[in-house]
C-alpha cells in the first residue's frame, strides 16, 4: 500500500495515512467495484429472496471466498490479476449449482444473472489489471494515535470476508445398516438357527447394563467437604478463556464505548459545543485501542452488528465509524453490508449515514458511488448526503440525484444543490414544487432560499396557510425575509399564535414584535406556544432571565397500575425493608432544565427599563442590532441547540451570499477551523447593523 494525504477530508486532514494500492488503477477499481456490487447483491439475494428449496450452504461459502478475493485484488493483499482469477473460478462454481436450482425457485434466475454480471466485470479489470505493472512491497507505517480527529489505520490482517446466512440443512437420519439375508427356513430346527442367528446381529441395549451386569455405585458427597455456598455469597471463578477471546472481549467494550459517545457527543440546549471534545477523545481512544489489538479485535466487530438482537442506531455509528477508521475496501465493505440487510430501517441508515460523515476512508467515494445504484431509496438518500457533505459529489451527481423519482433521495439533493446554485437548479426546484410530497416541497424552498431564488418569498408566503409545511415557510421567511415579511409573520401570530409561527417570529427579529411575544405570555393560549414565545423574546432580546424548571414526564411514561386489594398484607417495598424507619429515602427529586422564564411582568419590566433606545423598525439578535457578525457570534457561543446551529449556518448563507462549508455533526476541531473561516465573511457583510438589506445571489 501507499500513503498520501486524503484530499477529501476537509479541513484539516491527517498526513501519513494509507491510500489505495499502486498497482491497481482507477479503471481497475471501477470494475472492480461493479464486480463486488453485483456479487453483493447475489448474497443478499441468496439471504433473502429465494427459498432453500436445496443447499445453499455450498454457493454461500463460494461466494464468501469469491468477496474475498475481490477484497484482496483491492487492496493488495494478494496479486491482484491472480486474486480476480480465484474470485471467477469461484463465482463458476456457483454458477453451475444456482442454474441446476433456477427450474426449482424462478427466484434463482435473477441471482444467476447478478452472477454472469460480476464474471464479466472481473474478466474486464482482469483484462484492465494485466496492463497495470505490479506493485512494489510497502511496509505498513506503526499505528499513531489520533489527534483530536480520526486517524485511518492500516495493520497487517485478512481481508474480512462476510458471513452469507443461508438456512444450514437439516442433519441427515442415522440408519443402523440391516443385516445380512438369512435363508429362508424350511424346518422348524433352521427357523430355531434363524432366530438365533437374528438375536446375536441384534444391537445392543440402550444404557441400561444387562441383567447379569453389576451395577456401579452412585457416587456419595464428601461427608467433611462444605456444602455449597447459595448463589451470590460464594467465590466464583469461571473458565480460562484464550487470548484471543480475551482480546475480543476487550473489543467489545471499545465498541460499546465508540456507541455509546455516537449517541451523546450532541450537546444539549446550554451545554457549549466545545464540551463534546472529551466525548470524541475517548471515542478517538477506543478506535485506537481496537487499532492496537490489531486483526482479531477488527474481525469481531462485523460480527458484533450481526449478532445484535435488534437494528440498534447506535451499533449502526459504532460499526462504520470503527470500520471507516481502517484501511482496505473490505472493511468499509462490512460496513455496507450491515446497512444492506437493516431493510428499510431509516435509524439504522441515518446513524451509518452519520458516522461515514466523519470517517476518514479514502475509498469512501467508490463505496457510495456504489450505494447510490441501489434500489432501495434511503440508501440512496443517504450516500448522496454524504457525497455531497463531504464535498465529493460532482454536479452530475447531484443533478441525477435530484431529478430521482424518489422524494428522500431528491430531498436530500435539492438541500445541498441549494448552496451550489448551478444552472439547472432552478428547473428542479420547480419539478420538486410541483410534487406532492411536504418533504420534498421544503427541501424545494431550502434551496431557494439559499440561492436568492426572486420567488423564494412569494413561494413562502403562500404556504403560510398550508397547515402540514406552514411551520417550515415560516422559518425559511424568516431567515430570508425582509420586514414586510416580519410583520406578515406578527399579524399573522397575532391572528392565530401556534408555536411554529412563535418560534418563526423569534427568528425574524423585529423590535416591533417584542410587545406582541409578551403579550402572548398572559393570553389564553398553550404551554408549547408560552415557552415558544419567551425563547423568541430571548433570541430577540437576549435578556438572560433564565430559570429552573422540572422536566415533564415523556408521553410515553405510563405509571404502574395498582395492585388490586385481595385481603392481605401488601409487601413492604425493598427500601422500607433495608431501611431506618426513621430515616428512610426521600423521594427522588425531579429532572430539572434551564428556560426562559414565561412571567410576562419580569419582561414586561425589562422590555420598559432596558430597551426603550430600540429602533423599532430594525432588527436585533441577542440584544444586540442584527449582522452576519452577531449571528455568528450566536453559532459560536450561544446557548443553542444543533438543530439551531444549522438554521444560523443557513442563515450566513443567506445574509452573506457567500458558502462555507460547517455542520455541528462535525468533530469539534473542524468546526472551530469553519468558524474562524467565516469570520472575515461575516466581517464584511456587517456594516448596516439592524438593517434587513442582504446581498443578491440570484441563479437561474
């Protein structure tokens, strides 16, 4: 193998890290991929789609190699001509047992030409690969710890040949061999003979000793031993394991550990993005640990996901982001193949989605230019967000994958393309306009309000009134409005205030709206809409009056029914048991949670003592009259939630007209690098404080 820097992994990439062999080229990797693309779907076929209605368990094991194979041809673990040459004769072999069953299943014939598909690629790159010199021997570089970021591993192993389930055949019927022919009798002396000589070939009895037989004596316990301890109070020491199960063990709870962080390294409403930093180094430190183990603790993890009882989200980061920290095809490969049998399992997807975000693999491109010919739509969806996140999706690409019949897959595409603004956005923004689908129709205004679209506000204001997308016109109003819009959103939630339209007015910033949000917090209207209106007065205002309040019980929680009364004595609880009746446990004390406070006098008073300079025509965040700076300034440190800090990076998008790259899902180094890059941009597009101008960015 060779190493270079990984282009793609933007910014700030790691130096020193592995890259794809020498000896093979682009084209050959093209094939090769199509080739491994076609047999996967055989296997899967073979899971799935066909009845064992003979044994698979043979075509299985041959496919098995033939992947691997495959596997060694990519990444050079093997000659890589002679490595294509073992996967053809293995996928022949399969071949000729999947036609014998075609007449049994018709499920049979499409897995024999996904087969006669992949022998044809691999005669391609084996065509391809004997043009290609052979590659010189390279020694793998030690394993480095990872510096605050993830860091692609390269360690000498097997390639990770995948574990196809076919059902395993029912074993075969033990049949005691018959006896040789007797001769049939002709006297009553010979049928004696032949009795006897039947009684001699007879088996022997089960387990029971023959009459004659002595019995051996049970066995009687020591009389001086101790009797044995009741579980839980005695010494108990389990077998020896081996080493390699030792270090399997180990693995294991690295991967629990890499879980568990994918699923908190998200901070809470208060909490500063920069918390998460401890978070990712010790996940950082678990994928390095599984590095050092090296090729029996990588084997385990593909075996981990598949052993899981369910479609866990957090398996699905924990097995790609371990995965993707490795070098070699077949390991983002098992990967892939988990995300191919979790079926339609949109968390299961969208967590595999969000780790592939971050890993640092550089065949991650070929893979989802793999995934995107897959059938299924969210697979789709999720390898074009990830193409495009990582900055890897050509514009061929986005364009095919917005023009998908599929509503997610364009969805997703129409939300980047929104930042690209190329020459054909504007003909599928109206395709996607004039679709049904509500998902579809916000990505279409996304993007139009990322590229200055001139009927982006036209198109959100006429969906104010439809109830299903009203909330997110709103919101898309607001942070591409100008005041006529602002006041359009206050008469609008002084008409009929539901929380959609608070939380939109709140965003918009208009000193004007301050007197109608307080007002909202004495008028008859729900809690939702209460506390929606004093975060819009806090976003406005930036008061800082903040308090505690006990978290509600989810909607979920259902108390325990009561135990009916039958007549007798009900059980103490075990801490009425164990306890002091004279000091016993208080009750547990309820979550609590930082708010706004909903008291329309304290803003009342501060709204009459602390703001009456306002301009009452302009715009302010935060207290402060609005620019790209003091939005910014928001994105940076203020007490937002992620899905917050993705509306304000929109919002730079639009009030600047200028893209850069930034996403709070990121690693927290890469985020503070995208800041300090929109720093001089938000610099200079702030110079009319409180103003609602914007540059133009019109495309179309």
């Amino acid at each position: 193998m060779s190493f270079s820097y990984l282009p793609f992994v933007a910014p700030g990439a790691q130096e020193g890290q592995p890259s794809a062999p020498t000896g093979t080229d682009l084209l050959a990797h093209d094939k090769l991929e199509n080739a491994h693309a076609a047999l996967r779907r055989a296997a899967l076929s073979l899971e799935h789609d066909v009845e064992p209605v003979t044994d698979l368990t043979g075509p299985a094991r041959a496919l098995e190699r033939a992947l691997g194979a495959i596997y060694d041809a990519f990444d050079g673990r093997a000659e890589p001509s002679s490595a294509v040459r073992v996967a053809g004769a293995e996928i022949d072999s399969v071949a000729a047992q999947i036609r014998d069953a075609v007449g049994l299943d018709a499920g049979f014939a499409a897995v024999d030409e996904l087969l006669r598909s992949a022998r044809g690629w691999l005669e391609q790159a084996a065509a391809r690969l004997a043009l290609v010199p052979p590659a010189p021997p390279i020694d793998l570089p030690p394993i480095l710890a990872s510096r605050d970021r993830p860091r692609l591993h390269a360690i000498q192993r097997a390639s990770l040949a995948p574990r196809i389930k076919v059902p395993e055949p029912p074993p075969s019927e033990l049949v005691a061999k018959p006896p040789p022919p007797i001769p049939r009798p002709r006297t009553f002396e010979e049928l004696k003979a032949a009795v006897e000589a039947l009684k001699q070939q007879a088996p022997a009895p089960g387990a029971l000793p023959a009459a004659g037989e002595a019995r051996p004596p049970a066995a009687r316990p020591d009389e001086g031993a101790a009797p044995p301890a009741p579980p839980g109070f005695g010494q108990e020491i389990g077998a020896a394991i081996d080493d390699v199960a030792f270090l399997c063990a180990r693995a294991r709870e690295c991967f629990e550990e890499i879980a568990m962080v994918g699923m908190q390294r998200a901070p809470l409403l208060g909490d500063p993005f920069r918390g998460a930093l401890i978070l990712e180094r010790r996940m950082l430190a678990a994928i390095d640990v599984i590095a050092a183990i090296g090729a029996p603790a990588l084997e385990h993890v593909p075996r981990l996901v598949a052993d899981a009882p369910v479609k866990d989200p957090s398996v699905a980061f924990a097995s790609a982001m371990v995965l993707g920290c490795f070098a070699g095809r077949d390991a983002l490969a098992a990967a892939e193949l988990a995300l191919l049998r979790s079926g339609k399992d949109r968390a299961f997807i969208d967590a595999m989605g969000a780790a592939l975000k971050l890993v640092p693999h550089e065949l991650l491109p070929l893979a989802l230019r793999g995934l995107l010919r897959e059938p299924e739509p969210l697979v789709r969806a999720m390898a074009i967000d990830v193409l495009a996140y990582r900055g890897l999706a050509t514009d061929d690409e986005l364009v095919a994958a917005a023009s998908d019949d599929a509503a997610p897959v364009a969805a997703c595409a129409l939300h980047h393309l929104g930042g690209a603004a190329g020459p054909r956005l504007p003909e599928l923004i109206q395709r996607a306009l004039a679709a049904g689908d509500p998902a579809l129709r916000e990505a279409a205004w996304a993007a139009m309000a990322l590229s200055d679209h001139p009927h982006a506000p036209i198109a959100l204001r006429g969906a104010l009134d439809e109830a299903e997308v009203a909330d997110a016109a709103a919101l898309l109003l607001a942070l591409a409005g100008d005041e006529a819009d602002a006041r359009l959103l206050a008469s609008r939630t002084a008409e009929a205030p539901r929380r959609g339209l608070i939380i939109a007015l709140g965003w918009a910033g208009a000193a004007a709206a301050v007197p109608l949000l307080i007002d909202l917090l004495e008028r008859d209207v729900d809690e939702d809409a209460k506390l929606a209106a004093a975060y819009a007065l806090e976003r406005i205002t930036g008061a800082g009056m903040w308090e505690e309040v006990a978290v509600k019980d989810e909607e979920i929680f259902v108390a325990d029914p009561a135990e009916p009364d039958v007549g007798e004595p009900r059980e103490l609880k075990l801490a009425q048991l164990i306890s002091d009746p004279n000091d016993l446990p208080e009750a547990p004390a309820p979550e609590m949670a930082e708010q706004p406070t909903v008291d329309a006098a304290r803003w009342r008073a501060f709204w009459r003592e602390r703001c009456q300079g306002w301009d009452m025509s302009a715009r302010y965040r935060r207290g402060r009259p609005y620019t790209p700076e003091v939005v910014l300034d928001e994105l940076d440190t203020g007490r937002v939630t992620p899905g917050e800090r993705r509306q304000l990076q929109r919002e730079l998008i639009i009030r600047t007209g200028h893209l850069m790259r930034f996403d709070p899902h990121d690693f927290v180094v890469v985020q503070e690098e995208a800041i300090q890059a929109w720093r001089p941009i938000a610099a200079r597009a702030s110079g009319a404080p409180g103003r609602w101008t914007r540059p133009r960015r019109r495309v179309g």
